[in-house]
C-alpha cells in the first residue's frame, strides 16, 4: 500500500486517543516506507535543489542498502522483536506499534514480485507472496473508498462529541 494510506490506517486504528498517540501510530504506521526510502527520495530532491536535476531512480538502480533496510522494516521477525522489546522497556504493548504490524499485513497482498514484495519471514525465508499491486485500481479505488469511510465515522463521532 502507499505510505500515506499506511499513515493514516495507522492513526485512524491506533492513533485516535490522543495528538501524542496520533503521531506515534501515524509514524509507526510509515515507518517501513519512510526508512527504506527517505534516503533516496531525500537524495532525489537534493539533486534537483543544488544540481537542477532530480536523481531519478527505477526498478534497474535503486541502491542496495534500500532492499536491506526494506527487508528489516517488512520483517513479521523483525517487527516481533522490536515490539517485544518495547513492552519489556514500558512494561505494556505500545499500541501504536501495531500500525508497523498492520502496514506490513497490508503490503503483503498488494506488491507483486515485480516491485517491492514484502520480505514478511525475512531473515528466516526468503519467500515473498505475488500480490496485485497497490496501484492497480482493483485495490486503489477500494482502499481510498474505505479511508473515506472511517475517517466519515471518525470525524462524525468526533463532531458529535464536541457539538
Ligand atoms: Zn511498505
């Protein structure tokens, strides 16, 4: 799914306590994405600002360190260990945490193995699951469709509360 559907399930199933449980579910909720390609997007943009021109990446030269760091935050594994890490430290579940869960649940059917499938067992297997794409309109029109929705009842109630 694209990062900013990610963010906002995120915070619409995670966030919606408080403005601090807000930011912490929406950044949980990117954070797969953002790590993997903050750097290169960030690079992409500094190109353009100092050179004039944008350093263009596609499927032929996005760098390696991209498919690492993408391994490790698409990792069930990985995503196990931290969360487990921070119920030890907080001596409770971080809710918020589950948004990364939930982003990498949500990747798993929509990356095909032509871009970006999810490492989900890695580094147990490498086995990545064909899905339809996340841009494919089978799945990007229900997906905006459903964040209508939740976040209609979510303002709704939000509204109802306040009036
Ligand atoms: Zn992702």
């Amino acid at each position: 799914m694209d990062i900013v559907s990610h963010g906002l399930y995120g915070w619409a199933l995670f966030g919606n306590k408080d403005k601090k449980q807000f930011w912490l579910a929406f950044g949980f909720g990117v954070l797969p994405d953002f790590v993997a390609f903050g750097l290169p997007f960030a690079s992409s943009i500094a190109g353009m600002v100092f050179h004039g021109t944008p350093v263009m990446f596609s499927k032929t030269n996005i760098p390696n360190y991209v498919h690492t760091i993408y391994n490790v935050s698409h990792s069930l594994i990985t995503w196990s260990v931290v969360f487990t890490a921070l119920r030890i430290i907080y001596k409770k579940p971080i809710k918020a945490s589950y948004a990364r869960l939930l982003h990498i649940l949500m990747d798993i059917p929509t990356h095909s193995l032509a871009f970006f499938a999810t490492p989900f067992l890695w580094p147990l297997s490498n086995y990545r699951f064909d899905g339809i794409p996340w841009s494919d309109k089978i799945i990007f029109l229900p997906n905006i469709a459903i964040l209508i929705i939740i976040y209609s009842i979510y303002f709704r109630k939000k509204y109802k509360k306040t009036h």
